[in-house]
C-alpha cells in the first residue's frame, strides 16, 4: 500500500506542475515545424534535380541536332565556321528580334529622329498637297459588304429525284412490256 500510495503522489506532483504541460506543448510545436521543414527540404531538393535533368536533356537535344553557320560577311567565298545547334540559333534569332523590336519602338524612334534633327510638328504647320496620278492607300477589306444571305441549291437531275417505289414501278412495266408485246403497242 505504501508503495501505491507513493506512486499516487508522485503522478500528482508531476500533472500539477504546469512548466511540464507547456513543456509539451512545445514540443509538439517543434515537432510539427521540424516535420514540415523536411519535407519542404525534400521536396525543394526532388525539384531542383528534375530542373537540372531537364535542362540537360534540353543541352543533349541542342547538341544533337546541329547545323553549320555561315560566314556571310566574306565577300568571294562562303566559308562554313563551325557547327552550331539549331536551338542556339533559334536563341539568336529571338535575341535579334527583340532587339529589332527595341530600337523599333516609339521612344526610341523618336530619340533617333530628335538626334537627326527631326522636330514634333503640330496640326497647324502641315500641309498637304496632291500628287497627281496618285489613287492614295486602297481602303482595307476587312469583311464582306453587308448583304442578304442567299443560299443556292442546285437542282437535283431528274433521275435523283425518283422514289424507289416508282423506280420499281418503271422497272416492273419495262419488263412487263418486254414479254407482253401488245401491251407495249397499247401503253404508247
């Protein structure tokens, strides 16, 4: 009994203390925050080894398919350079096209027409004069002028238009006609 009666008190004392619930709690708090730090570790480093495999494969597939660039600025001969992947021209070729739309875009059009010379005219100082011979931008068709829709059907031929049981008729007094030879003379 003495011994259950210590037990007792121990358990007690413990379930009294309140530092060791909180305690707990904690715990559990870091527990739960540890657990998604390692599956965010784990995840964050799947996606980062899918990426660099992708981005291998996209190298290996660059580098299979391969084509010479020419030298076109030599003036006599063309002389091929080196082997160079098609999707690395491709890159280029999107590089000079954004480039081209760049110094194509308005502001820049007008810092190159200011540095020229060039100077922003209002309504009141132009004037416009008519060249003869000139019919002037042909107005854009875009749609079809307006019109009532009319739908044309073409005329079936007269043999198209005949029902199976008249066909069959025609065909039984064509036969009957064939074996009856006064009453071909009659139906005429």
């Amino acid at each position: 009994m003495r011994t259950l009666e210590q037990v007792k008190q121990i358990t007690q004392a413990y379930s009294q203390t309140p530092w060791r619930k909180q305690l707990q709690g904690i715990v559990a708090f870091l527990l739960v925050v540890v657990s998604a730090a390692v599956v965010a570790g784990i995840y964050l480093g799947v996606t980062s080894q899918a990426a660099t495999l992708g981005r291998q494969i996209q190298d290996m597939q660059i580098n299979m398919e391969g084509s010479t660039r020419l030298d076109l600025t030599a003036e006599e001969d063309v002389d091929l350079v080196e082997m160079v992947p098609i999707e690395q021209i491709r890159i280029e070729i999107a590089d000079l096209q954004g480039q081209i739309a760049t110094n194509m875009s308005a502001a820049v059009m007008n810092e190159k027409a200011e540095r020229m010379g060039f100077i922003q005219s209002n309504q009141d100082e132009m004037f416009y004069f008519k060249v003869p011979g000139y019919q002037g931008r042909p107005l854009a068709r875009l749609a079809p002028p307006p019109a009532p829709v009319t739908v044309s059907s073409k005329a079936l031929a007269p043999a198209y238009q005949e029902s199976l049981i008249d066909w069959l008729g025609h065909q039984v007094d064509l036969v009957s006609r064939s074996w009856l030879p006064g009453k071909s003379e009659e139906v005429k």
